[in-house]
C-alpha cells in the first residue's frame, strides 16, 4: 500500500501546485480543490483498509475515535424519554458496517458511558 499512498501524494501535490497558479479562472480554482479533496478521501480509504479494527477493547475504543476524527465513519445517536443515549458508529468507507455501538446515560450536563460492543 505504500505505492498506493506515495502515488496519491505526489497526485495531491501536483494539484496543490496547480491551485497556487494565479491565472486559473474561479471555475478552474473549483475543480482543483474538488480534486484535492477527492484524493484526500481516497488516502482516508486506502490508509483505514490497512488498519483493522483490534480485538482489545481499548484500541478498539481509540480506533474508533480516530476513525471518528478523520471522518472515515460516522456516529448515529438515539435518544430515549429516560436519558439513554444509543450511538451506532458506522464505517462510510465500507457501509453499512458497523464499527460499534455505545450505550450512554446522560446526566445533567454529562455523559456517562455504561455499554461499549465493538462489531
């Protein structure tokens, strides 16, 4: 995969390259930065398919976290009349795979987590 990702790199620096050039119209300036951020996307897909999700319970939590932060997977949240909070992660790069599920209790301005099931 280290092909893959130094072909997607160089790819991003050419466009990034492109966007600095002061005569590209505003349209042109557009496509650019559409095509940056596509590659972006598909760096975040080719990076998390090398990583797996862990059977430990704690790198499972942090794993999910950071595919949280680079917006590789998406949270889903449920709220009942009690204060129980249900959120079901799920991986947008693989859908509709669900990475895990928390079960939560909100208390005042808290969240306390009480379930955690990694899928």
């Amino acid at each position: 995969m280290k092909q893959e990702l130094d072909l997607l790199e160089e790819l991003l620096t050419l466009e990034e390259n492109k966007k600095k050039q002061d005569i590209l119209s505003a349209e042109e300036r557009k496509q650019v930065e559409a095509r940056i951020d596509a590659l972006i996307r598909i760096a975040k897909i080719v990076s998390s398919a090398k990583k797996k999700l862990p059977a430990n319970k704690q790198e499972g939590l942090q794993y999910v976290a950071e595919r949280l932060l680079n917006e590789s997977a998406s949270a889903h949240l449920k709220e009942d009349a009690d204060g129980r909070i249900e959120m079901t992660v799920l991986d947008s790069i693989y859908e509709p795979k669900i990475l895990a599920r928390m079960q939560m209790q909100k208390v005042g301005e808290c969240l306390f987590i009480t379930a955690v099931d990694f899928c």
